[in-house]
C-alpha cells in the first residue's frame, strides 16, 4: 500500500497577511495620485506691487459664485483677481473739500501797535469798531461777550487755511505755522479789533484812555465818529444803537453828526471853562471883601 505524500502547506502569520492586503491599496492610492495631478496645472502666482492711493483689488464677477456652489468646480476653476486703476480726484476737488470742512470763524483783529492801527484803518472804506480792554477787568470780561456777538452779527465769516494745501507732506513739515492765510467766506458791513491795554500801555495814552472798557468808531473817508465810555449795563443804549444808526447814514451824514458831537462837546467845554472863571472871580470878591473887612475892624 503506497502512502500518499502530503504537501506541506505555507502557513502565514498575522502581521504577513495585513502586508499583503496593503498592497493593492497602496497600488491604488498611487494611480490616484497620478490622475490628480495629471488633471491639475500649477500655475505661479505673481503679487503686482500696486500703489495703495490709487488701485484697488476688485475680484472678478465670474467667478463670485456663493459658497456652496463654488467647491462643485474647484477642480476646473481657479480664484483670480483683476487690477482696476481709478484715478486720482483733482486738486480743486480736495481743496474744496477741505475748505468744506473748516469751520467759519468770526474776524477780529488785534492790535499791538501804531503802525497795525494806520494799516487796519486805511483797509477799507467801511465802519470800524475798536474796543479797548484788560485782561484783569472783570466788567471788561463781560463786556467782550456781548461785544463778539455784535461783531458775529456785522464783522466778515472766514477760514484760516494753509497756503501750502496743495504741496507735498515733506514740505509741509518744513513750513512753519506763519504760512497761513485768511480766506473771506461771508463780507460784512463792519470791521472789529481790540486792543488790550497792558500790552499796548503807550498806544493808550496817546489816544487820553483813562476809563475801560473803550469804544472807538471810525470810518476812513470821514474820520473818527465817535468815542466812550462803555461798561456792559450800557452796550445796547450807546454801542449798538449807534452802530445801527450808522450803518443807515451815508458820509455827509456821518460828517454832519460828527461836526454836531464836536459843537457840543465845545459847547460844554466853553461852559465849563465860563463857569470855572466866574467861580474864580467870586472867589476874589469874597477873598477881597474879607481882606477889607478885618482892615476895618
């Protein structure tokens, strides 16, 4: 009886088997791989340099699809972006603006000297309101409030802008902070100024001031108006009323009134000094009739 040879079987062990089922998933993965990148195409991505003040990155509307319909076609489109140039505003544009948001302000002009005092009198031929103050007077506090509201009321609206608006910010820097200017928004029918005392102590004598707060009005083609005393109690009864009657004359009525203030103020002078005299001369007689009567005694 012949025996039958057995083949001896190939025993695996655990870890040899989940090699050999690795494999054909491996092999998988590897032509996977290779279709991927057939199908994709690297391209580089150039950064243009843009100057800030002039493009903006605008992105293009073909490719502005929502977000959940844009991972659908990720494979076939690429996100790009095209340069918009916008040119820059022109220069009258800007400083128009800037003059647009500046806020107006009431002219007032002080006065440090006699020369500054010629000058802002031969400026033009309108009513000019000079008032004379102290920093350490209350009533002349208190006057200067209401003062600034009449010259709100009849002085010229402006704003302060830099004569070098339309350079370069370097130059700007080197600029200093005389290079200024005025630019006349709204003309009014008076000029205001104001002349502090303690600074201008020279200036005040010459003109006789001994009471504050001051008022002076002129007017370039007629001459000095009038002068006075004026404390706040008193600001609508001798200042505005005044500047109102003026502002509705003409020059030869302006000269008229002038030449009347004058006679009566001449008047009162030559009374006064009438009735000084006759005092003095009383004052004789009874000195003299004095001096008769102890003789006599």
């Amino acid at each position: 009886m012949k025996h039958a040879t057995l083949i001896p079987t190939r025993r695996f062990s655990i870890v040899q088997l989940t090699i050999l089922l690795q494999v054909p998933v491996l092999l998988l993965l590897i032509s996977l791989s290779q279709q991927c990148s057939q199908s994709f195409i690297m391209k580089p991505i150039l950064k243009p340099i843009i100057p800030l003040s002039s493009s903006r990155m605008i992105p293009n509307p073909t490719n502005t699809c929502p977000r959940r319909h844009r991972h659908h076609h990720h494979h076939h489109h690429h996100r790009s972006f095209q340069l918009h140039l916008q040119p820059a505003q022109p220069n009258n544009e800007n400083q128009h603006q800037k003059h647009q948001n500046k806020a107006t302000r009431t002219k007032m002009t002080t006065i440090n000297s006699l020369d500054q005092f010629l000058e802002f009198l031969a400026e033009d031929e309108r009513i000019v309101v000079i008032k004379y103050y102290a920093s350490w007077c209350k009533s002349c506090h208190k006057f200067g409030v209401k003062y600034n509201q009449l010259a709100h009321e009849h002085a010229d609206q402006i704003q302060i802008m830099d004569d070098d608006d339309n350079s370069n910010s370097n130059e700007n820097e080197n600029k200093n902070m005389d290079s200024k200017k005025e630019i006349v928004v709204s003309k009014g029918k008076v000029r205001f100024a104001q002349i502090e005392y303690g600074a201008n102590m020279r200036l005040c004598r010459t003109f006789n001031i001994k009471k504050l707060p001051y008022i002076q009005i002129y007017k370039a083609p007629v001459g000095k108006l009038s002068e006075f005393v004026c404390g706040p109690k008193f600001f609508e009864e001798r200042l505005t009323s005044r500047l109102d009657h003026y502002l509705t004359c003409n020059d030869d009525q302006l000269k008229f009134e002038r030449d009347l203030d004058e006679g009566e103020v001449l008047v009162k002078d030559t009374l006064m000094e009438e009735v000084e005299k006759k005092n003095l001369s009383m004052g004789d007689i009874h000195s003299s009739e004095s001096k008769n009567a102890n003789k006599v005694d």
